[in-house]
C-alpha cells in the first residue's frame, strides 16, 4: 500500500549547549566513505501523547542529544569536521493512512518517502550530518521516526548509540551516556595534499541502470534448514549471516549470468564492525566513527557457486580478517593492515559483478524506546539517487529469530531472481509486517 505524506513543518534543530570542540578529524576511510546517508525507519504503533506534544518533545530531546554529539551538527570541510553548532535538519509529516493497514499492505518502493528530502545546497558530504523526519499515521494510529546520518562520519552501529541516546533522552529526560568519537584511533588521517584526490561520490551521473529494492523474510525454522544444507566437514555448523549470505550471493550470481552473454567474474564484500574485535582499551563499543573493515570473496566468471563451498570460504576469510586484527593490535598498525585488506579487493575493471553484503543483526533495533514502547518493525531504505548499488542488509525480525534480507539488483537481475526457488524455499518475498 502506498503512502501519501505532506510536508507540515522543517526546520534546523541546534545543539542546547555549545560544542566543546571546534573541529573534528575525519579519517583517511571516513573520505573514501560514499557521500550518502545511513538510514533507518522506526514505525511505532503506541503513543500516549497527542502528536503535536510528542514531536515537541522529539525536538526538545534532540537538542539535548546533539551536545553530547555536537559533530553530527557540524559542517564537512575538507579533511574535517567543523563542529560550529548549525544543526540537524528535523522534517515533520503527516499522512491519512493507518499504520495497521500500511504493514499489512507494505510497499518497500514507498519507503523512502519516510526519509528526509535534501533541499538545494544539502548533501550528506558537507551538511546536513543528520536529518530526522516524523511521519504521523492517520487517526493517532502510529508514527515513524527515521534517522539519516552520513557515512562520512557514521556507520550502523554509530547510528543505533545514537538513536538509542536520543530515545533515552527522550523518555527520561536524560542520558547518562559517555559519547567518544573515533576520529583517527584506528584509521590514520589522510595527507593534506590528498583532499583533491578523494573522487565526488554524491552523484548520480555514473547511473546506467535502474536497480530495485526488495525484502524478502528467513524465518527461523527456515534458517534452520538452510544451515544443514550449508554444513560442511570444514564449517560443520554456520551461523545464519553466513549461510543466508552464501544462499543470496549464490541467487544473484545465477540472476546476472542469465542476463550477460558472457559471465562476468562476480566479488562479494562483507563488511564487519571491528569494535566487536579489539579491546575496549583501544576503542569503546560504543565508538562513534566509521569502524568498518571486511573481506571478500571471488568466483571467476566460469566458476559455480555451490552454497558449502562459498560458506566455507567465508569462515576462512573472516578468521583471516580477525588473526590480522590480533596481530596488528600487537605492533599497532591495525588501521593500516586494514586498509591494505581492503585495498586488496579495489579494481579498475567494470567487467565485474559487485556484492556490498552487510549485516544489522545483533543490532538493538527494537530497544529504541522514545517512552511508548520498542518499535512494532524497524525498516530500510535508501535515497533514490544513490540507489546503484548491488548490495545485501541484513536485520533481525522483531522476534529476534527470523531475519530480514534487503537486496538490490538490477531491476533485470532481480526480475529473475524473485523467481529463484532456492531462494524461495526459504525466504517469503515481501510477507505482512503485521497480520
């Protein structure tokens, strides 16, 4: 079901306190992040208050939170953070649909209608560094809150600390939280002579296809079946993030080679956060910063893509990745040796199928609590513009059990692909969010 949402109020929400620094410094990986938002909706379908004193309190809260993270209303210049208080952008609306009837009927392609819209002179690689909108449903019937944060200084699980502050302050009328910025604790700072180098990456000009966003639903007793089939003498038991990754990249690999006349060698990245693998004497958990590194695997062009096989390989080059993080923290080089895993997999050819997988999973979500309750689905989407991209996010489902895959293709790969009875004996295309 789509939604129709009006625009009734946007404004520049600024920090309640100044900010006790003047900049901040970005790092050589924050730079050659694309200049693009990190998002994610949270739909809630109980709240106490009339809409009109929840959104004040929303923006009275956000105020508060934003001196704790004063560079997320900072401005990028150059190879840094101006954290000069000019704010995050808050975008109220409003619609006469009822959320009830929107999960039950849910239309993925009218999802990013719930993400802040850029006005002239904006973008995720200068200012705004985040931007929140409120979406009423009609007759008090729910609310969406999504969070857009940009890559430049933020991943996902810099996103959820925030998020989860922001609703502590919410609903408690304060955070007891420690923020830190990563800053350049594991990745070095680039040169100063290398600013002209770094390549425009909030533009659409390289768009030759149009690609399309799709959900598709594990549910646990599936994931359990798909696990078996995946066990090998090697990975005797995988984890889910392993095999539903190994299932996806395997499908969409089958769905690009039916549409090419000659079959192209195929990449996968998957990306892991690394703050769940050095000490927290190196780095907070709870860091903010793009603390990101990862691994990938290749098939050549001829190669087939059995899932044991793929599953396999992915353990070994994860526990390359986590052996190389071990040593580095010894001799202190991890930014380096990370950087140098990742420079592996950059290639100039265009004759290449890329797969960017990243999984949400064990990410609290669902504890995001503004003061009514967790959210009833927690969903994604991506800005249209920056939608060329072929990639895989994972997220639990409410339940914690099941997971939700979010894939892009090509619209003629996916075409193909959400014909794939692999895939379908164990993923539902789009169920109900909500019976």
């Amino acid at each position: 079901m789509e939604a129709k949402l009006e625009v009734t109020g946007r404004e520049v929400i600024k920090p309640a306190s100044p900010s006790p620094r003047d900049r901040l410094q970005l790092s050589i990986l924050d730079l050659y992040c694309p200049g693009i938002y990190v998002s994610t909706i949270f739909f809630y379908d109980l709240i106490t208050e009339s809409s009109e004193v929840f959104s004040e309190n929303l923006k009275l809260s956000l105020s508060e939170t934003l001196s704790r993270f004063s560079p997320l209303a900072g401005r990028i210049e150059g190879l840094s953070i101006s954290c000069n208080d000019e704010g995050a952008v808050f975008t109220e609306a409003r619609t006469d649909l009822l959320l009830p009837d929107f999960l039950r009927n849910l239309n993925t392609d009218s999802l990013s209608g719930f993400l802040p819209t850029l006005a002239a002179g904006e973008s995720p690689a200068a200012w705004p560094l985040l931007s929140i909108k409120v979406t009423f449903f009609g007759s008090g019937s729910g609310v969406a809150v999504s969070v857009s944060v940009s890559h430049k200084i933020c991943d996902i699980a810099s996103l959820v600390t925030f998020v989860k502050d922001w609703a502590t302050t919410t609903a408690k009328g304060k955070s007891n939280s420690t923020i830190e910025f990563a800053e350049t604790t594991i990745y070095p700072p680039p040169p100063s002579h290398m600013y002209e180098q770094f390549p425009s990456t909030d533009s659409d000009s390289n768009i030759t296809s149009k690609y399309v966003l799709k959900r598709f639903v594990f549910e646990p007793s599936k994931i359990a079946e798909l696990k078996h089939k995946a066990a090998s003498e090697s990975v005797p038991v995988p984890t889910r993030v392993e095999a539903i990754m190994s299932l996806i990249w395997r499908c969409a690999r089958n769905s690009s080679r039916s549409n090419l006349l000659i079959p192209r060698q195929a990449v996968m990245w998957q990306a892991m956060d690394i703050r769940l693998r050095i000490p927290s004497s190196v780095a907070p958990k709870d860091v903010i910063g793009n603390l990101q590194s990862g691994f990938s695997l290749k098939k050549d062009a001829e190669s087939e893509f059995e899932i044991p096989e793929i599953v396999a390989t992915f353990r070994k080059n994860k526990e390359r990745v986590n052996e190389m993080i071990k040593e580095s923290l010894q001799g202190n080089t991890i930014g380096q040796s990370l950087l140098s895993l990742m420079a592996e997999t950059v290639s100039e050819s265009t004759e290449i199928d890329r797969y960017i997988m990243s999984s949400w999973c064990r990410k609290p979500f669902y504890e995001v609590d503004f003061g009514s309750g967790s959210p009833v689905w927690v969903g994604y989407a991506s800005h249209t513009i920056y939608d060329n991209l072929v990639g895989v996010v994972l997220i639990d489902s409410k339940e914690g059990d099941g997971v939700e895959a979010w894939i892009s293709l090509p619209e003629e790969d996916m075409s193909v692909f959400v014909d794939d009875q692999e895939l379908l004996a164990y993923a539902v295309l789009n169920p109900p969010v909500v019976a």
